[in-house]
C-alpha cells in the first residue's frame, strides 16, 4: 500500500505516523512546502512543492502510484484538489471543493445549517454592502463578531470586546471588508467554553472522536492575540471537564445532522474529517464554525490515543463502508503544547535555529511544523514551530511531564504554560458553571 500525504505541519507529521505505525506496512509519499524532519523520516517519498500547485501533487501521485490520499490543510481542500485527484483515479480523504465549503464559507454554513434546521446559530446576517449594517449592530447591542467570508488561517475574526472596543470601531473593520468587495458574517457573540469535536465520515456512516480544548489566544490567561492554536488538551474519559454527557451527545448528533444536510445540500458524501468547533452556552451547545478537516493542535490529542489501525478507518472512509470499521480509543488523558517563535504571531523571529536534541522521547512525543531542516540546522520559518505531545491516565500528570521536556528545548521560542493545568481548567468550569446557574 502507499499513500500521498499533502502537507507538512505537526497535523501532517502525525497523520504520516498514524499511517506508518499501520500493520499493513504502508509506504508514505508526502508532498510537502517545507523540509519537515519528521515526515522525512517516515515518507519513502518527499517532494516539495507549493500546496496550490495541484499538477504537481497530482503529477506527483501519479508518478509514485499511490493507492489513496489523505490531504491535511484545508488550503487544497479550498481548491479543489480532492476533485482532481478523484478525476485521475485517486480517491482521497477530504472533502470536494464544494464540500469543504463547510470550512471555507462561513456564510455557507450558516445557512446550511438554518435550512436544515440544525439549531447551532447564533443570530446573524450577511452583507455584501453596507446597507443595513448599522441597524443590524443596533439589534445586536453592539455585542458582535465579524467574520469575513473567506479562509483567514484562524486570523479573520473579529470579537466585540477583544479585537475592538466600540461599535464604530466594529464598524470601521467592516467598511474596510466590504470596500475590498469582501463578503461578510455579521454575527451574535456567543458566551461559553469552546471545545473541539471532530467526526470521521464516509458520508453516511459516523465514528466521533474524543473531545479536546484547543487554546487559541497567544499568551497565558486567554490574552493576546488569537493563533492558529497554542496547545491542546484531551481526557482519560473523552470528554472534557466542564461539559456534561449531554453537551457531548448533542455535539455528536450536530456533526451527524451536518453530515445529512451536506448530502443533501450537495448530493455527495462527505468524505474525510468533520470537525466541529463548539461553544457550550448558557443552553447546551451552538457553533462556531466547522473545519473539514483535522484540528491542529487537536489531531496530536485524539491520533496519539487511537488504537486502531488508521488505515482501515481512511479506506472506510473512501469506501463508504466506515460501519464496518472497529474503531478504539485508548482511555488515557494528552496534553499538547507549542513551542512558537518569540513574537508569534506578530512578530515571530525566523531564520535562526532551534534544538530539541535533548527532549527525552521516551516520555514525550515532537510533531514539527513550521520548521524547515537544513544542513546546518533546524531552523524557525515564523508560525508554531514544534509541539510536545504526553499521554498519561491522569490530565494533571500529563501537563507536567509535556513542561519538564519543553525545559530542554533550546532556541528563541514561547509557548503556553497554563495549558492543561488545573488552574486554567478549574476557571473554564467555574466560568461555565456561572453562565449555566
Ligand atoms: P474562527 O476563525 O471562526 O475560528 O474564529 C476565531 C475565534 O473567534 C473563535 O475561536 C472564537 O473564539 C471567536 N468567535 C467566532 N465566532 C464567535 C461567536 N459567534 N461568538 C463568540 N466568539 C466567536
Ligand atoms: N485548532 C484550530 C484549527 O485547527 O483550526
């Protein structure tokens, strides 16, 4: 078996383990924009290109005869590359282009799930012009979010209250956005925990994953600017600290019901990842957006405890026939940290070098991301560098094992120390609890 792996982020350098460690002895062709050192390890292929250069990853498949893909940014999901790579032969995990619009527009999903009468919106409306805005904000008391309709790399969105302050500040970002001829989502600002629950699908069938809490803001205590994701957490019993059995039951019945109406929005099944973005409220649950793919960070929390052979759940994927997939999870807690660059994500320092020589892997797993190998190094390219992944029965034990290894990393880097400790988890809980009394 061989099998193409576009990308070459900690998110790809774990998916191409999850392959590898696969009884089947598969081989790993990784079509990847940087020298990752760990999916060179792994892959018998690697060839560097750019991700939106679809001919040449598809050149690329061809050329080395893989069996299937699986794509991991949603970049290529964005531009259509499973379409491509299906009209050549190859079938892939990942969603089609219109598919992968779940991700790609808000607004589509959005009004995907009002059709469909999946009850996860917040109140909101979407504007391709400035009439109409102001008296929208009015109803909303000034207390909004604004997201452009596009992929932002988690970057986009605006928050009342974090990124501006006023409604005319609100409303000068908005002006800005609908002057570049940019659509917009003007949204209600939900208040709760937000946590991460991801689906694999072969468009009929479900198998859920344990939840995790991604951690976005760049600096300890929620502060700072929101990252692509600065470590991530996941527990023994699959679900997370400050939800109840029933947040997690209707988070799971969600992503069924989007999984339904994408089929009959588009009359084809979504194949691949579905991962949902939850806040839990006051009421239950609602959505924030939805990823058609892995969450990175969140892909190091539930690949690390999945006990089954990933390659039988990616062909049950592509061939429709994920119910007869055995899928195990190991009940243990993880802990995911990353290492980013000083500065991140403003103004992260690049092109110097960082060690990770000393880190024991014995006790904790590196996933490299945006790293690039050199002859005389492993040097920093500017966006999360490498993360630290440990796995114990208890939460507590797991965060601290991650912390004793980042000690021993050596470069000018920064990451979260609060992630994962009962100090951070107890505020979610007494946070939620207040807004649920
Ligand atoms: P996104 O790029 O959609 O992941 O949004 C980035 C962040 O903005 C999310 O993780 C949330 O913290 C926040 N956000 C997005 N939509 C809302 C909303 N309706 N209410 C409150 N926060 C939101
Ligand atoms: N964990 C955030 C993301 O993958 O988009």
């Amino acid at each position: 078996m061989k099998v193409l792996l576009v990308g070459n982020g900690a998110r790809e350098h774990i998916i191409g383990k999850s392959v590898k460690r696969s009884s089947k002895n598969p081989d790993l062709a990784v079509f990847a924009s940087a020298h990752n050192p760990g999916l060179m390890e792994l892959a018998a292929s690697y060839q560097i290109g750019e991700m939106s250069d679809k001919t040449a990853i598809i050149d690329f498949a061809q050329r080395q005869k893989v069996d299937w893909a699986i794509i991991g940014p949603e970049a290529c999901l964005a531009q259509g590359l499973v379409d491509d790579l299906e009209q050549a032969g190859i079938m892939a995990v990942g969603p089609s282009q219109a598919l992968a619009q779940i991700e790609t527009s808000k607004s589509f999903a959005r009004e995907l799930f009002k059709e469909y009468h999946i009850p996860v919106n917040p109140e909101f409306m979407i504007f391709d012009s400035p009439d109409g805005v102001e008296e929208w904000l009015d109803h909303l008391r000034g207390q909004f979010v604004i997201k452009p309709d596009g992929l932002t790399g988690g970057k986009g969105v605006k928050v009342a209250g974090d990124h501006f302050k006023t409604m005319n500040e609100g409303l000068e970002i908005i002006r800005q956005l609908l002057d570049l001829g940019q659509r917009v989502v003007l949204e209600e600002k939900l208040i709760g925990q937000e946590f991460s629950l991801m689906t694999f699908t072969d468009g009929r069938h479900a198998v859920h994953l344990p939840a995790a809490q991604d951690n976005k803001r760049a600096l300890a205590g929620d502060l700072g600017p929101n990252t692509g994701g600065m470590g991530s957490y996941a527990c023994a019993d699959f679900s997370l600290p400050f939800l109840t059995p029933d947040d997690i039951k209707a988070a799971q019945k969600i992503n069924e019901q989007v999984i339904d109406a994408l089929k009959s929005k588009t009359g084809r099944p979504y194949r691949g990842i579905l991962y949902g973005n939850f806040i839990a409220v006051n009421k239950g649950v609602k959505i924030i957006e939805y990823n058609a793919r892995f969450g990175d960070p969140e892909v190091m929390n539930v690949l690390t405890v999945l006990r089954s052979d990933f390659t039988d759940i990616c062909q049950g994927i592509i061939r429709g026939n994920l119910d007869k997939v055995k899928v195990y999870f190991e009940n243990a807690a993880t802990v995911c940290k990353y290492l980013v660059p000083a500065g991140y994500p403003l103004n992260p320092v690049k092109d110097v070098t960082i060690n990770v020589g000393a880190v024991d892997q014995q006790k904790v797993d590196i996933y490299y991301a945006a790293v690039d190998q050199k002859k005389d190094g492993l040097y920093l390219t500017g966006s999360r560098a490498v993360a630290l992944v440990a796995k114990h029965p208890d939460l507590f034990a797991a965060e601290k094992i991650v912390e004793a290894e980042i000690d021993k990393v050596i470069g000018p880097l920064q990451h979260r120390r609060d992630i994962g400790t009962p100090k951070l988890i107890n505020s979610r809980m007494e946070s939620l609890k207040k807004i649920r009394s």
